[in-house]
C-alpha cells in the first residue's frame, strides 16, 4: 500500500509495479480512505519516507506491506536545493508549476557547465511485523533553460538526464521507468522481494 495521496506518484509507482519483476500490486492509501496528514519537515529524504509509511501503516491492513516514498532535485549551483524542500520550493501550498517557475528563474543566469543536478528518491518499506527497509535511487543529469514537454510532473520539463537531450516530461514512460531515480530505488527493492520469495530475506 503506497503511502501518498499524489495522483502522479500513484501513476509512476503502478507502471514500475506492471513493468517490473516480480509482479507486484500497488495500492492506493484511498482504499482505506486516505492518506493520513503528515508533516514532512524532516532534514533528510529518509526521515520524511520513514513518517509517511508510519502514518499508513498505522491504519492499514496488517497483511500489507506499506511503501513510502520521499524524493527531490537536488541543484549543484543551488548548493543541493531545493532538495528535501522540492514540493514546497515555492511556498507551503506545494504548487507543481510554481515551484518549476521558481527553478528556471533561480537558475536563469547559471551557465550551461554548470546546470549539473541529481534526483534522488528514498523507499521505506514498513512490513506486517514491524520490518523496515530502505531502498535508494539516483538519476544524474542536468537542468535545462526552459521547460520542455508535456508528459511526468514536477521538475519533469526542466531535466535532462545523463545521455540524453530530452527532459523527462518528453521521454516515453517506458524509457522513464528505465533510468528514473523512482526506477532505481524500485528495482531495489524487487532484489529484496526476489530473495524474500527464494528464502534468502
């Protein structure tokens, strides 16, 4: 059970489940109602991920494993912010397309050798006994000057990864699911589920 009440974290973590081996089913925290208020001011991607899949695993089914997700840009010329504060980079309302508008005006007058930036997304994973693990993924690239493309959410317009000359709101989702940061830290944590299944947990 996804601890979020964001409809594209849902989206991204439902086709990583669908893609991915072994099959997995990911279920939305409106099943049982929502996704209980959290405040994310924790200093690390980590600690707000571990308070997030707390607060759902209080009320969710304990035959369930609970799955939080905490992630971020992290900027290089912006000393690694927005960082844990990128949903709120622009105000407590945690608004997408301000916060992206914010970027590209802090980012205006940096040239292109030095637009280096890195997502980075942190899983915890809470079991029915109480078992906690944490999964990690990176995606290395760089910022653009202007948003591009239509498609992911977020910072998605502005940033090109490492090897590539489209931002991650052009790519197919397929290609997205391949290389992202969320990506990563999820093919990590299907390593653990395989060795769980094989008695190697």
């Amino acid at each position: 059970m996804l601890a979020t009440g964001n409809p594209h974290k849902l989206e991204e973590f439902e086709n990583l489940a669908q893609s991915g081996e072994p099959p997995l089913e990911v279920i939305s925290a409106d099943a049982i109602g929502g996704m209980p208020a959290v405040t994310e001011d924790g200093e690390s991607f980590l600690e707000n991920a571990g308070k997030k899949a707390r607060a759902l695993r209080i009320i969710a089914p304990r035959s369930l494993w609970v799955l939080a997700d905490d992630s971020g840009l992290c900027v290089d010329a912006l000393e690694g912010s927005p960082g844990v504060n990128s949903a709120h980079y622009a105000g407590p309302k945690g608004d997408s397309a301000a916060n992206l508008a914010k970027m590209v005006e802090a980012m205006r007058e940096v040239p292109a050798g030095r637009r280096g930036a890195h997502f980075v997304c942190v899983l915890v994973a809470l079991g029915p006994g109480q078992e906690e693990k944490v999964f990690e993924g990176r995606c290395d690239g760089r910022l653009g000057f202007s948003p591009l493309g239509q498609g992911g959410f977020g910072y998605d317009p502005i940033f090109l990864p490492t090897g590539y000359e489209q931002s991650f709101a052009r790519l197919a989702p397929a290609v997205k699911n391949q290389i992202s940061h969320r990506a990563r830290a999820w093919r990590k944590l299907t390593e653990y589920v395989r060795a769980l299944e094989a008695g190697q947990g």
